[in-house]
C-alpha cells in the first residue's frame, strides 16, 4: 500500500532515479567479494604448491594430491578473476548509461528552457523591433539637428554693424582729441567715418581747401 502511493506521489521516479546508483553499488559490494576470494584461492594455490614441491622426493602420492588441488584452485581462481572483469565491464555500463541519460535530460531542459525563452520571439518581431528602432534613432538625430541649426532670434543687420562700428571709432577719435589736445593726422585722419552707401558728396571741392586750412590753423594756435 504504501508503494502504491509513493508511485502515485512521486515516489516512482525517486526510485528510478535511484536505480542506477543502487545497482552501481551493489557491484561495487560483489566485485569486493570476488576480489577477496580471488586472493584466498592465490593463497590456497601457494600452499598446495609448497606441499608438492615438499614431498615431491619423499611422498610421490601427497605431492600429485596437492597439485591436485591447485589444478582445482587455480580453475577456480581463472572463473574469480573472469566474473570480476564482467563485474567491472558493468559497473563501467552502467555509469556510461547513467551520464548518457543524464546528458540527455540536461539538453532536453536546456531545449525547453530555449523553446520558453523564444516562445514570444520570432523573426518578423524581432525585424520590426529594429526597424523601430532604426526609425527612432532617425527621428532623434533630425531633433537634435533642428535643435543646434535652428538660430534663436532675428538676423544680424551687417549694414547696422558697420555703422556701429563706425560710430565707436569716431567716439575714440573724439576722445584722443581731448586728452590730447591735437587733431590727428595721416591714419586716424583716413579712418574718419566714410559717407553712408547711397550718400551723394555735395561738398565742392574749395571748400575741402578751407577746412584744411582752419585745420592747419588751430594746428599752430594750439602747438604755442
């Protein structure tokens, strides 16, 4: 009754997985046994050839009984030495058997672990997930391309910068004339601000005459 209900529980296959181990290691008991009888007989043949070789001159008939008994011996030690070979040749089995099914088991788990793992995979997902992401990597790249292309605020007017420009070099010209005290000539006279684009240049040509010369007057009066 109670094997019953092990098998039914369970306790079947603990037994079967048992098995192998347990046959192992009855052999295992049966090849000590053969190897302890294999050296009684060894010493049981010794004996029987000391005897012989001892009344082999003085008592012919003792002599031939021992031998005898070696004959029988050693037939009996040949059939030990036989049956512990099979012995070994099964243990050997049996060990093989049992890795070769365990191997088995383990790649048949591996195979369903494999079989759970790709249960919700397959080719066409596993392309779309990509293209996916392939089409998100893209649509990252043109954000951050707007992001660092896109200017902030209007356009820089260059017309406005020039005559910026022009203003801040006329506000230093009028500075030195103060400190000191002299109107400059030759490079800082040529970089006086130029006439606006489109200005048309009504002063006449006498004229440009008279502001030389005031020039050069207030020049003298201010070198004394």
């Amino acid at each position: 009754m109670s094997g019953w209900g092990m098998g039914w529980f369970g306790g079947g296959g603990a037994k079967k997985k048992e098995a192998p181990k347990k046959a192992i290691l009855d052999l295992r008991a049966t090849l000590e046994m053969l190897n302890k009888r294999e050296k009684h007989l060894q010493t049981q043949m010794d004996e029987q050839d000391a005897i012989a070789r001892k009344n082999v001159s003085s008592n012919k008939n003792v002599a031939k009984a021992a031998l005898r008994r070696k004959k029988q011996f050693e037939h009996a030690l040949e059939q030990t030495s036989a049956q512990m070979m099979t012995v070994e040749r099964e243990i050997s089995s049996i060990e093989t058997a049992n890795i070769n099914k365990e191997t088995f088991v383990a790649m048949q788990n591996a195979g369903k672990a494999m079989k759970e793992i790709h249960g919700g995979l397959s080719i066409d997902k596993v392309d779309q997930t990509m293209e996916d992401l392939r089409e998100q990597h893209a649509i990252g790249e043109e954000i951050s391309g707007a992001l660092t292309q896109t200017p902030i605020g209007q356009a820089v007017d260059e017309d406005d910068l020039d005559e910026e420009l022009q203003e801040l070099q006329q506000e230093q010209l009028d500075e030195k004339m103060l400190k000191t005290g002299t109107v400059p000539v030759g490079d800082e006279v040529h970089r006086l601000p130029a006439a606006h684009k489109g200005e048309i240049n009504k002063t006449p040509v006498a004229e440009e005459d008279d502001e030389e010369a005031e020039l050069r007057k207030l020049q003298a009066e201010m070198a004394m």
